[in-house]
C-alpha cells in the first residue's frame, strides 16, 4: 500500500464519517440528552463495531454475508427495525410532552424551564450497547468493508497488515469526528430549553425512522 493509497482512504472515511448519518444522530441524540459521557459510549460501541467488521473482512466473511441473499436480507430487516425503535425513542420525549399539554389544554411553549420534565438516567454500559447495535445492525457498514475497503487493498502486498493500517486510520478520524459532535451537543444543550432539545432530538429520531424506511424498502443484489 503506497502513501498515495492511504490519502485516498483517509480522505472518503473522513469525509464518511463527517457526514451525519444514523451514528451521528444517536451520539447527538444521546449527549443533548443524557450528556457528553453518555454519548462518548455510545460513540466506543460503534468504533468497536467497526474494529469486529474489519476483522470480518480480513477473513472474507463480510463478502460471504453480502453474496447470500437472505442473509442480507435478514441483517437489513433487523437494522431497518433498531432504526426505526431508536427513531421512536428519540421523538417520545416531546411526544409526552405534547400529550401532557394536550390534556391540560395548553400549547406548547419553547421557553419552559428544564425541570419541567425530568430526564431518565441512562447507564453508560446500556449506551455502549445501543452504539454497538446501531452500528452492527446497519448493512451498508458491511457493504463498505466488503465493496469499498478492498479497494484501498493491493492483494500483492500483506493484505492482514494494510487491514491493520486502514483500521487504525479509521478510528483515528472516526473517534475525534464523533467525539466533536457529542461534546458540541452537550454543550449546545447547556443553552438550551428543554422543549427545543426535545424538538432537535425528535428531529433526529424521525430521520432514523426515514432511514429505517428506506433501508427497509432497499433492494439488494448480489454478485
């Protein structure tokens, strides 16, 4: 693997992991809720994840999951499925809050005091797992390893050592990139009402819930 390679590869998953997608949304779902802790676990589960499917395409299973059908399938119902749990997570927060000011026949007032709904804690090893999942359950991350990281490959050279190489370049930019976002999410969240928290994170939760569907309505071919 030459220098000009790693650029390359440096360059797309830079600009991969910048792009906000369903990891993002759950690290700045979770900080702006739960804190910057919380989401720095969460954001460890999916570089975990990560760090399981390179080691899965170093022994050529990932192409094995992508070559069988009902495997993908199988795999891209249940992600379509967390997408969507997590979507509706994310959005039930301002949906009680909305349902309780129903009841009392108010509005909904941007300017209420945080304290008007208290927060349920969340332990850091439950957000862990929830990145972790998130990530696994995700097809398109196997279809990355198994489509686009062998092409960053040279099969002339150690092919396990150059997976090393990738890997550890990929979460030297992946981890600050996540770690940005959740620490300027906690941070925005200090300022913040806690109705336009509910409001950005109910957000987040429906584009999930979109990319749940559209994952769900994905076609898959193989080979």
């Amino acid at each position: 693997m030459d220098l000009n390679t790693l650029a390359l590869f440096a360059l797309t998953e830079f600009l991969l992991s910048l792009t906000p997608g369903p990891a993002v949304l759950l690290v700045i779902g979770l900080s702006m809720r739960q804190g910057f802790r919380i989401g720095f676990m969460a954001t460890l589960g999916i570089l975990s994840t990560n760090a399981i499917f390179f080691t899965l395409s170093a022994l050529g299973i990932g192409a094995l999951i992508v070559a069988s059908a009902t495997l993908f399938t199988i795999i891209k119902w249940i992600g379509a499925a967390y997408l969507v749990f997590l979507g509706v997570g994310m959005i039930m927060p301002l949906a009680k809050h909305l349902w309780q000011k129903r009841s009392l026949g108010e509005g909904l007032d941007l300017s209420d005091a945080k304290a008007a709904a208290p927060k349920v804690p969340q332990t850091p090893v439950k957000s862990y797992w929830q990145g972790f999942t998130l990530q696994a359950s995700n097809p398109k991350n196997i279809l990355f390893f198994v489509a686009i990281l062998p092409q960053f490959i040279s099969p002339d050279g150690n092919v396990a050592a150059q997976l090393v190489i990738l890997g550890v370049v990929s979460v030297l930019l992946e981890l600050p990139i996540l770690v940005f976002y959740g620490f300027a999410s906690a941070l925005s969240a200090r300022l913040m009402k806690e109705r336009v928290i509910e409001l950005i994170e109910a957000v987040g939760g429906g584009i999930l819930i979109a990319l749940g569907g559209a994952l769900a309505a994905s076609q898959h071919r193989s080979g």
